[in-house]
C-alpha cells in the first residue's frame, strides 16, 4: 500500500438561505410510541447487556461523544433526540460524525460532494468529493476520494498512501480503514499496520472503542490485540461511542447495545 503526497483544490462553500441545493432541516418527526411492556422488555434488556431496538429505520448511522445521527432509508439526514429522529436536511449517502466533543456531522452527497456542519448551525460545502468519510475531529478527517486516501488539511485533501473500501477516525488522531479485499488496518506511524480479521465495516471512538462487522453479518469489538463477538444482531453497518455499539441490520432496523 503505497503512493505519492498530494493536494486536492480548496475552498468552502456555504448554503444560502432558501437554496434548493440542500434540504434544510425540519421538525422532529414522532416515532412510534413504545408500550409499558415494551418499555420494561428494553430495560431488562439494557441489564442483561442485550440489544436494544430504536424507533425508525437507516441506512447508515454515525456516532459522536453526544450526539447519534443517520441517514435514512430515503437519503435523508437525521438526529436522534432521545424518543425519535429529527430531519436535518439530506440527501446523503455517508455520514460521519466528529469524535472530538463537537458530535458534528460530514456528509458525502449523492454527487460525491462533501459538506460539513457548523457550530453555528448551516452546512457548508468543503472542497473536493468522495465515496466515504471519516470524522476524528478538525485536525483527524479523512475521505476516500478518486483514486486513494486523502486527509482533511482545513482547507483542502492531501492524499495519503493506500487504498480502502471502507475508513474511519477516532478522537485521539487514530484511523483505521478496511481495505479492498477485507483486510483491516490501522494508521502508525504514518504508515498502515495490518491487524488481525477482516471486515466490511468499520467505527472509531477512541484508540480503545472500534467495532467491525464481518462478511457474515456478525458485530465485533476490539480488544487492544484481537475481536470480540457481540452476539444477537444480524449487522451488517456498525456505529460506535464510549458507552455503547450501535447496528443496522438488513432490514434497516437500528439496535442499541451497552457495551
């Protein structure tokens, strides 16, 4: 996995109010309400270290120190609340929420354009496209752009050595990135260190929270050497934070698991 530095153009664009061009954010919209037996099913559940279901349906989910985003079955950018999920504009294909106390979404649009959002609340278009997107923080952003790996540099991509098929960063500068072929790596050193397992998708928090799925649709954490099963979803996308695993499965149904 090898290859030469280089820089793509920069500049920032910013969505005008009342522009068609990205959807803005609506209301929350309500999910279904869960009964008293339902309620003390997913209690027992939480206990018993179990996974849990939320209200809706994604496509991808994203997972910050506070915040959990996805995108929905349709394309659309949403947040979850607590009880539901939140519309905050779309459509987008990937989303990747910062690792650094932010919790703020990136997003890779259906054309392959990447926008962020802000403190201040809009999205805003950054330079360059991609396929995939890796939020670690402002200094650890990553995308899988034509032709290779390329690293967030404020105001454009450089590109790094290597190819992947899947990338995501973590809080503390760390990246990782399943390759083509399955095989799973993790940035050292400026280079790439080939780990133990294959993967179809990967999620970073922190140097001691990454989770993968397997081409069998099983959930994996890791352990600082090696994978642990997470056992009783069919998962086939995976999210993680500091307290919790989160997996989609293929019927787009969202699950929680303490761990």
């Amino acid at each position: 996995m090898f290859g030469l530095p280089r820089a793509l153009s920069t500049g920032i664009a910013v969505l005008a109010l009342g522009s068609t061009a990205f959807t803005p954010a609506t209301s929350a919209f309500a999910s279904p309400a869960m009964g008293a037996s339902s309620r003390a099913r997913a209690v027992e559940a939480a206990r018993a270290g179990e996974w849990q279901q939320l209200p809706g349906l994604a496509s991808r989910l994203a997972a910050g120190p506070t915040a959990l985003w996805g995108i929905s079955s349709s394309g659309a950018v949403q947040r979850w609340t607590g009880s539901g999920w939140a519309l905050e504009g779309g459509p987008a294909t990937r989303i990747s929420v910062s690792a650094d106390s932010g919790s703020l979404p990136w997003i890779v649009r259906p054309n392959g354009n990447i926008w962020r959002r802000t403190l201040e609340g809009p999205w805003r278009q950054v330079a360059g496209t991609g396929v995939d997107i890796a939020a670690g923080g402002a200094d650890n952003t990553w995308t899988l752009g034509s032709g290779g790996i390329f690293r967030w540099n404020g105001s454009g991509w450089t590109r790094a050595d290597g190819s992947a098929a899947r990338i995501a960063a973590g809080s503390s500068g760390e990246v990782w990135i399943i390759d083509p072929n399955g095989r799973i790596y993790r940035r050292s050193s400026d280079r790439w260190e080939l780990k133990p397992g294959s993967g179809v998708d990967i999620a970073v928090a922190s140097p001691t929270r990454v989770a993968i799925t397997s081409v069998d649709r099983e959930a994996y954490l890791w352990t600082g050497s090696d994978w642990r099963q997470l056992p009783g979803v069919d998962a086939v996308s995976i999210a993680i934070d500091n307290q919790h695993v989160y997996a989609l499965d293929p019927a787009g149904k969202i699950w929680k698991l303490n761990a």
